[in-house]
C-alpha cells in the first residue's frame, strides 16, 4: 500500500518521525486534525494528489492519502466541510493538497473529487497531531508596515496568480527584493510556487501558520494572519506581492485581510472573471476603484474597453508584452 502525503503536511516532521494510525470518534475530531484514508477513485474522476513538493501523483485504489480536516467553499468547484462528516467516516478529497471533509455540493463540470474512507488519525505519543502542532511563528512582534501589492479577484480562477506571476518578474527586474505571500485560500501549494518559480526571494502562506484553508473563524483567522505577517516581515523585503485567495465577498475571510492590510497597501490589483464582475465586486464590497483590473476579463481589448467602459478603472491585459510598459510605470509610482 501506497501512503500519499499531501500537501498540507509539508509544515510537518511526517518525512523524518515516525506516528501511528489510530481511529478516534467522531466527537474527537476537529479542524485542522491530520487523519488518514483510503482513497477510492470513481470512473471519470479526479485521482490526482498534490504531495508537499508541489508535484502532482496520481492516487490508485487501495492508496491512503494524509490530509487535513477543513473547509472549501468554492463558487467554481467543490464546496463541503469536515463537519459534515458522519459517523460512517466517508469523505472526499476536497482540494488536491489533501483538505478533507465531506463534499455537500459539486460544480456539473467537474469529474467526481476523490473518495477516502476514514483509517484514523495521525497520533503520536498518545495524542492527536494537528496543524497548530507545525505552525510557524515569527521570533518577534513586529509592525507590518512594508509596501504591499494586493491581488484580489472577483472569484476563484480570475488570473491572480498568472498576475502575481508578471508582477514578481517586473519588480525583480527592478532589483527589489520580492516576497510572495498568500492570505486566504484553500490549501494548494501551486499557487504560491508559481510565485517562487518567477524570482520571489522569499514565499509563505496561511499553511506556514496552521490553517488548512482560511474558511474559519474571523477573530480565529485574523490571530494566524497577523503571525503570518510577522513570518512576511522576517524575510526583509522592499516589496510584498500578496494574493488574497477567492473574492473577499466569500467566506475565505479576505475583508479581514484586507482591513489588516489596508495601511500598507501600495497597489491593488483585482483580477477579474469577466467585465460585468468588476462592477459586482465594486459596489458589493463598497471598495474603492482598484488601481488595475487584470486577469481574464482583460484577455482581449474588447474586454478591456468594456472593463474601463463599466468601471471608470484603468484595465491592463498582464500577458500581452505591449502592457508591460505600462505596468512597470505603475508599479514605480506606487512604490516611489
């Protein structure tokens, strides 16, 4: 048998110190415990399993998988909770990076997410493991004040990343020295390695402090995100790019990021599904106009000109090279 550790547990000692298997009630279980399953692949559906490296393997029938219980809520794929897992200890797998719960709705685009039957949690010394067991701190208090680029998107899959991408290698260009950080999201570690694979010196996100995804409590959420803008401090950048996962009108608690983030941001960038979805994040989260709007929506000048048009905002299309002028005009104006 093949035991798959995904991504989630890359903050974890799994590789080196040894832990058993252990099934615990259902009363016992809690966010952010480690637990383990047998995976069950459904005809058609999705097999693959992000391991702590960022490389993507694919699970066959009679592997286990190590995972987090946790929560997705997302608009675009699967939504579910490991609350709604009953005692029968059937679950999903509900992002590749091993976030597990049981999957209560799913987009009609998507295969079926990966089905794990409940082994037991990952115990050491008599006791649970958890998150919080792994989670980083910064050696010290320090204010957060270093001048941020904020990517914000109107949904999941607006182009932040691909942005966040163009705007690391622009500002190494620059000779600034660049830490990406991602606040909110559900746990996959591609997003920021891409940030990493484009120049960043430095990267960390919300695993780093212990959350399995950011669906959680706000006064919960905003404890970790202020140890995780200490651990941004510590990297002793000129400059944040930081992507807030999802649209800050869902649950993935990015208002409070960006209410902890407001006084250090020097750009904000929202990335966009498409036109009309810029107007909608305006006026629903009450923001003030973005300095870009970027991402799909931008991906021809017809949707610029519609962007600009709707909006009043100034739209760039990030991956075409006769923006990048203007980009890097702007960028040096925010950090001037």
């Amino acid at each position: 048998m093949t035991v798959l550790h995904a991504s989630l547990t890359r903050i974890t000692d799994f590789d080196r110190v040894g832990f058993a298997c252990e099934p615990l009630p259902r009363e016992q279980w809690e966010l952010g415990d480690y637990v383990i399953g047998s995976v069950n692949i459904r005809r058609g559906g999705f097999s693959s399993v992000e391991l702590p490296s960022g490389r993507m393997v694919d699970a066959v029938e009679g592997d286990s998988v190590i995972g987090v219980l946790g929560v997705r809520h997302a608009t675009l794929e699967v939504v579910g909770s490991w609350e709604a897992v009953g005692t029968d200890g059937r679950m999903n797998l509900l992002s590749a990076g091993g976030l597990m719960g049981r999957a209560t709705s799913v987009s009609g685009t998507l295969g079926s997410p990966i089905h794990v039957q409940y082994q037991g949690h990952a115990i050491r010394d008599g006791t649970k493991l958890q998150m919080q067991d792994f989670a980083r701190v910064p050696s010290k208090a320090r204010a957060y004040e270093l001048p941020t680029i904020l990517i914000i998107g109107t949904s999941m899959s607006a182009g932040k990343t691909t942005c966040a991408k163009v705007i690391v290698r622009q500002l190494k260009r620059a000779r600034y020295r660049v830490t990406g950080a991602k606040l909110t999201g559900a746990g996959r570690f591609r997003d920021i390695l891409a940030m990493r694979d484009a120049g960043a010196d430095a990267i960390v996100d919300f695993v780093d402090v212990g959350l399995p995804s950011s669906v959680v409590e706000r006064e919960y959420f905003r404890a970790r995100l202020r140890n995780l803008l200490g651990l941004i401090v510590e990297t002793e950048p000129d400059v944040v790019v930081a992507e807030v996962g999802a649209s800050p009108l869902e649950p993935y608690n990015g208002d409070t990021a960006l209410e902890e983030m407001q006084a250090s941001v020097a750009m904000t960038v929202l990335c966009a599904s498409d036109p009309y979805a810029v107007v909608g994040v305006m006026q629903g989260f009450d923001m003030m106009r973005p300095d870009v709007v970027a991402g799909v929506a931008t991906s021809t000048s017809a949707g610029v000109e519609v962007v600009e048009k709707l909006s009043g905002a100034r739209a760039l299309n990030m991956l075409d090279p006769e923006s990048i002028p203007e980009l890097r005009e702007l960028l040096a104006g925010a950090l001037d």
